[in-house]
C-alpha cells in the first residue's frame, strides 16, 4: 500500500538492501518520489521538498549527491538524518558521464567529482572549499565512463574498458591507468553491444557486463561477471555470487549487499537491474541463467526520470 510522505520512510532496523528510487512529476517537474523496498514488496510515495526538481547524481556511503536542474545548485542529502549540506553551484546545464562521491562527508579528504560528458574534462570539490575546480584532462582515455570507490580508492572505466583510477593531489586530478585490458563483447561479438558496470562488494571490486543486440529492444539479453585480482592485475570470470546480490542502475548507485534470512524477498545470488526509459525491475537469476521482471513502481507520469537505487546508512 502508498503512503504520503515528506521524507523518506525510514523504517526500524534501517533496512539491509537499498531501496529504489523513482523521480516523477507532471509539467511543475520532479516533485514527487515513489520508494520502492523490495525486501518487504511495497511502496511509499512521498513529496520530499529538499528533492524538488532535483536528480540524484549518485548516491554513495550514505549520501546522495543531488543537483537542482533549474538552478543548478548542488547539495548533500542523508535520506535517514534528512541532514542537507549545501554546496557551491554546478556550472548550468552541465552534462556528466558519471559522479564520484570518495567517502562520507565527515572525511576530511572527502573528494565530489563531475566527469564531463561532451568533453575530457572534470569538475571537482573538496568538501569545505567555495568553488569548484575545473580541469581538463590529458586525452579522451583518461575520462571515467563508470566509476565506484573500493578499498577507499576512486575506481572507474573509461571507453576502451581500461581500469583507472583517480586522486585529488593538490590543485589537480590525477587519473592512472591500472589494467589495459578489454573483455570479450559477449557470446555473439557480432550481433551484441555491452553496458559495462563496476560494482564494490565486501571490499572486492566486480565487472558487470550487460550484453544486449544490436537493432533490437535496447533490453539485456545476458549478463557476465568479473572480479578483479589485484595482486595480478587481472580480471577472473565469476560464475556464483553466494548469498550476494547486486543491484545496478547506471554509471553510479550500484551496490551488492548479502540476501539473507534479514533481507527478506530479495535472492541471493542474483543481479537485480534497471533499464533507461523503463519502469520496471529485472532479475538475473545466474544460478538459472534467466531474466524476470516486475513492474514495482505503479506511477505513470510523462516526467519519469530513471530509477536509482539509495542505499541508507
């Protein structure tokens, strides 16, 4: 059953997996969010004013990185505390490929970092500091397509699949390439493209590639796992997550938490998963090898953005 709230609803214990996050509205924008629980199938539909005409740029340690499209301010949000901090404006308009969040506000070196979309250049703040810091970068294979923090190290992927990673070092964002290594493009090079997602899980980082064809739907037909070996440098093919599930919807705000007796209705050893432009959840059972779906959030409106799964703390 829905609810109408003015702020997340948080429930006791907070819960074990995240939550999915729909932003909708009609012609006034973004006002409305449907929050979806998946561990006890149901949802809440609240009007939460800090999220007014608002995206969440990703959502990480706690947190989510919110940007205001109209004026371009850029905040902080605990969707538990309701605690907001502001921050300096964005530039307008501005077009990212993916937002790093390096650790929790409360870290003195915490790092927020905007990739640019339309060119090799970032945007990033240390927290406490009054304006952004604008940088281009070297080339095109230094720009992060998917990003994740593991191991307290800013991880991502740039467009030839190589595995980077970045810190702030004074004034300047330093990017290193550590594995120059691109993985296969699924069972039918020929006929299918990859959405490839970099997932943190217990201190392990993991490659999510999404393999769909070409000229068809845009929906995933099959779905391969890699785990990087860092003493090797080398990506192993995973075949078996355990009690481990993912959750995955874009460039950011991805997360893997273990299906237990706590976590309800949600299965182990699964990859659970959005598409853009779609409503609905899908389930990658890699024990069965299969694809289920289900149509969680029961809003229809023409201003839908993208769900995103939050992650409480």
């Amino acid at each position: 059953m829905a609810t109408t709230a003015t702020r997340f609803p948080v429930s006791q214990p907070r819960p074990s997996c995240p939550w999915l996050v729909f932003n909708h509205g009609e012609k006034e924008g973004y006002s409305t969010q449907t929050i979806v629980n998946i561990a006890q199938a149901r949802y809440d539909v609240a009007s939460i004013p800090e999220m007014r005409n608002k995206i969440i740029c990703t959502s990480s340690h706690g947190w989510l990185v919110l940007w205001d499209f109209i004026s371009s301010d850029c905040s902080l949000l605990n969707p538990v505390s309701m605690e907001n901090i502001a921050l300096p404006p964005l530039p307008p308009a501005l077009s990212f490929m993916t937002c790093i969040l390096s650790s929790p506000p409360t870290d003195p070196e915490c790092v927020l970092i905007f990739f640019k979309n339309e060119s090799p250049s970032v945007f990033f703040l240390r927290l406490g500091e009054s304006k952004w810091t604008a940088q281009d970068l070297t080339s095109a294979e230094e720009k992060f397509k998917h990003s994740t923090v593991c191991g307290g190290k800013i991880h991502g992927l740039n467009f030839r699949g190589d595995l980077l990673t970045a810190k702030v070092v004074g004034s300047n964002l330093v990017v290193t390439r550590l594995v120059d290594e691109k993985l296969p493009n699924g069972p039918i090079p020929e006929l299918m493209q990859c959405r490839e997602i970099l997932v943190e899980s217990c201190g392990e980082l993991f490659r999510v590639a999404k393999h769909y064809y070409l000229g068809g739907s845009g929906k995933t037909r099959d779905i391969e796992i890699h785990k990087m070996d860092f003493s090797r440098l080398e990506w192993t093919k995973v075949e078996n997550l355990g009690n481990r599930a993912f959750f995955l919807s874009g460039s950011t705000c991805n997360f893997s938490c273990s299906a237990t007796a706590e976590s309800g209705r949600v299965k182990q050893n699964c990859i659970y998963f959005t598409e853009p432009e779609d409503r609905d959840l899908y389930v990658f059972d890699i024990e069965n090898y299969s694809i289920s779906f289900s149509t969680p959030c029961p809003i229809k409106s023409n201003w839908l953005k993208p769900a995103v799964w939050v992650m409480p703390a």
